[in-house]
DNA sequence: TTGATAATAAGAATCATTACTAATAAGAAG
DNA sequence: CTTCTTATTAGTAATGATTCTTATTATCAA
C-alpha cells in the first residue's frame, strides 16, 4: 500500500459519488502534484481485483469507480452520467425493486438491465491465457 | 433505409450473438466489400436511435449490439466478453434467476448487477440540453 | 551495501468511437 | 433532361479513455 494508492483510496472513500479515472487523478493532484495518471489507473486497477474498489462501466465508454463496499446496484443519469447507490436484496424480484426506483431517488424511470458476470464455457476450459 | 443499412440490420437479425461493431463490419463486407466502418458505426447508431436494435455497453469499454426485441437480460464472460441471452421474468427474484443462470448458460457464475437507467431529478428539470 | 523486486512519472501507443471531407445517389421542381 | 436539394456514403483524420513502455526510484531482505 502506496502512498499514491493509500491517497486514490482515500479520495475515493471521501465522496459518495462514482468519480471517472481523470476526476480522481485531478482530486489526488491537489494532494500529490506529481503523481501520475497511469499510476492513477494502475492503482485502481489493483485496488479493484483486490475487491477493495468497484469499477462500473458507462455507457459513455467511460469506468467510474466506488469504494462503497456494502452490496448496492446502481441508478445511471441517461443525461448527464450521474451514478447513485440503489441498495437492493437479492430476495426481492425485479418489479418490486424497479418499482422503488422512482420514489427512492427521485429519478424517473426509463429501464433496467440486470446483467450477469461469469465464466463462460469455453474460457473455463481454457487455461485462461489465449483469448478468442 | 439504404442497402449498407439494410444488410447491416439483417446481419444483426441473422446471429444470436451480441456482435460488437467491428465484428458486424466484418461480416458485412463479405457481402459489401466497399462498405465503410464509418458507416457502419452511423448506421448502427440510427438504428439503435429508432429503438430497432439495443446497444449494450460492456465493461471492456467496447460497445454490442443486439437485434432482438424481446424482454430478456445478458450473461457475460469476463474472459472473452461473450454475451449471451438469458430470458427473465420481472416477477422472479434475483437469487432464483442467478441460479438458474450456471444450469441454462454453463457460465460458472461470479456475480450480478441490476441497473436502473433514467433521467435524474437535475436533468429532468432542466431543459435537457446543457450538461453539468 | 547490494541485488531483487515492485512502484513510479512521463509519455507513446492502442483501441473503440466520432467527426470531417469530398464524392455520389435519389428525388423534386422547373 | 437539367438543376437544386438533401441524404448517404467511403475514406480518413481526430478524439478520448485506457494500456503499455521505458527509464528511474523506492523498498526490503540478505
């Protein structure tokens, strides 16, 4: 644990926000102001696959990051990009939590997607080093 | 509608699959081996903006896309970034659509995200122009 | 102190996507 | 049949996010 990554994170935990790799890079310059924006992405990168962080991919092409930690979905501005936490339980259908969608964070309702991440058969058989 | 748009639309239809746009560029020349890639990115985009087809952006930053005009939700390889379709009910609750989802698919199942996209309260007051 | 290892800054390279350009095709109006 | 207008195209340049490379520096165990 860097000081870089220990500051990346720290940022990250400050704000309740899901803030793009560059406005993360901007927060920790004012603290580090040599610090470097491949080091910025590395960190988050490690800091991720150690499930210390998530990553959220936009639709912009853009990732944005989250250090919450507790198990929440999300509710995406179609507009602007703005993300918000949507604490959800896995015992509720997708109704029930699309219902509250609306009442809970004042967004207005177009859609959800409920999308699944795994391995899929071919690459389990795989050694997991060639890609198709 | 023009022939690139045409074919670019029945090649879509044609797979199950969810081809990213350098992949449909690629079975579309073997049909219209002039075809532009420019194209076919505008085209996909008309398409998608009339709600023809659906777009799904993945969390390689790639974008996909998608034909089909049926209610179901994805199943993604972290590996490959493989999507393959996996019908939902809205009135089944997470968990029992999370273990159906090793059995249907063969995918070993790591995780899920349920995402709700809408226009936030700050958007939808404005004129919808400006961004923040 | 010395290798071995890991992390860094800076910038170049890559990949998906979008914007721009001039050429072309398809109508509509005269 | 010509001339305008408008859409669309192929080809290419530009952009933006991310990843990779290279040289350098910090860390740490022996």
């Amino acid at each position: 644990m860097t000081e870089q990554r220990r500051i990346i994170l720290d940022e990250l935990e400050k704000t309740c926000r899901h803030p793009s790799a560059s406005e993360i890079y901007e927060r920790v310059k004012k603290r580090m102001p040599h610090i470097s924006l491949g080091t910025v992405y590395r960190n988050l990168e490690v800091l991720s696959s150690r499930g210390m962080i998530k990553k959220l991919s936009m639709p912009t092409g853009q990732k944005r990051f989250d250090a919450g930690r507790e198990d929440h979905q999300h509710v995406r501005c179609l507009s602007c990009g703005r993300v918000d936490d949507l604490p959800t339980q896995a015992d509720e259908n997708l109704e029930a939590i699309a219902a509250r969608v609306s009442d809970a964070s004042g967004y207005r309702r177009l859609g959800f997607a409920v999308d699944f991440y795994g391995i899929c058969p071919g690459c389990a058989g795989e050694t997991k080093k060639e890609r198709q």
